[in-house]
C-alpha cells in the first residue's frame, strides 16, 4: 500500500459528459502529480501541485482542470469528454517537487467513455 | 526531448536471472526510477539511482547505470512466478522539472 488513496477506482459515463477524480496523497506529502495511461500513448504526465499552487503542466488538455486544496487532497475534473479519454488516471505524490524526490502513485481510477 | 525506450517483452524461467534494459535520451537526467505495475493495480517504485552513481543493490534488485550511453538495466535475481509484471523506466531531470517521463514498459513473464 503506497499509501495514495484514489476514488472512484472506475468510471463509467458517456461521451460530453463531466467528471471529477479525487486524490488524497500520502500523509506528510506536499506535492500531487496526475498521470494518465493509455494503450497508445503510455504513461503521460498531466499536471503537477505543490502546497496548494500550481507548479508544473505537462500534455493536460484544456477540457482537463486540476486543482489542489488547503488539506492538500486534489481533484481532476475532466468534462466534455470523448472516447479517447478513455484510460487510466494515476496519481502520485511526493514529499517536495524536484528533482530526487521519488513519487508513489495511488492505484488509479480507470475512465471508460461510452 | 525526453524520450525513454524498452524492449517491450522478456520471458525467463523461475530461478533465473532477468534483465530488463531502458535507453534515456536527456543528458542532464539525474534520477532513473523502475516501476513495477501488476495487473489491475497501481505503479509501484522498485528503486532509484542518482546519476552519479554506478550500480545499487537492494535485495534481489540490482540496478545498473552507464551514463555514457545512457543506458540503465534491472536485474532481478531468483526471478520468481510472483515477479511477473510489466517493468517501467523513468527519469526524472531538469528538462521535465523533476516529473517522470515513462517508457512504454517491458512486461516481464516468468515460467515456472
């Protein structure tokens, strides 16, 4: 057990419609990352946040938000969605950004667009 | 850019010794990480090295780096059935701002 607590672990919903993914990261960790992995483009790192701030982006879609709040649990908020978002939505934390600071992901929650 | 590549499968017998390799392209990575991911679960950190490190060891796990071609391998001694998993690559550096680019993964199977 990582760890990094993920919920939903699945989701079941249809093409347009708007989700949410929350993320609670392992106690002491500052910083939250958003991955996801797909069959056709592997693991690819979405969004970064420390303490509440947005730090880094990496290949998020506009359609994709994230946010971190002040008890440092974080929500992904994927709307008017399309079946290539079909996928799995790791999360990962860490105690600092940087480099070195090694991150454990949570057990995902696995996005299937209908 | 960043870019991480591994063979994609490796199949051993129960007892042997694994290799998994992974090539890196940044040269100012730092930090190579593994993951193993089993099936229908999370990724879970195996080990990491520093880039000025040679080699580590922790158990059955030995991780090898040769900075000069860029290549990091994985060794996994008495491979047991229970190590069967798909195997990630990633590095951390300056360029991703310390975020992990993956490589596909190497999905290791062990017959008994």
């Amino acid at each position: 057990d990582s760890g990094v607590t993920q919920t939903p672990k699945h989701l079941i919903t249809a093409t347009g419609q708007r989700v949410t993914l929350r993320c609670s990261p392992r106690s002491g960790d500052l910083s939250v990352y958003w991955y996801q992995q797909s069959l056709d483009q592997g693991l690819q790192f979405l969004i970064q946040y420390y303490n509440g701030e947005e730090r880094a982006k990496g290949n998020i879609l506009e359609r994709f938000s994230a946010q971190q709040f002040p008890d440092l649990h974080s929500e992904l908020n994927l709307s008017s969605l399309e079946l290539g978002d079909s996928a799995l939505y790791f999360c990962a934390s860490s105690v600092a950004p940087g480099l070195g600071q090694p991150q454990h992901f949570g057990d995902g929650t696995r996005l299937s667009i209908l | 850019g960043e870019d991480v590549e591994q063979s994609l499968f490796l199949s051993v017998r129960e007892g042997d010794s694994s290799v998994i390799n992974c090539t890196y392209t940044d040269s100012s990575s730092t930090y190579l990480y593994w993951y193993k991911q089993e099936p229908g679960a999370g990724l879970q950190l195996l080990t990491y090295i520093f880039s000025n490190m040679d080699m580590k060891q922790d158990q059955r796990l030995t991780v090898l780096l040769n900075k000069k071609d860029k290549h990091l391998s994985l060794r996994i001694a008495d491979t047991q059935t229970g190590d069967s998993a798909i195997y990630f690559c990633a590095e951390s550096s300056r360029g991703s701002q310390g975020n992990l680019i993956f490589g596909k993964g190497t999905k290791l199977s062990v017959k008994p």
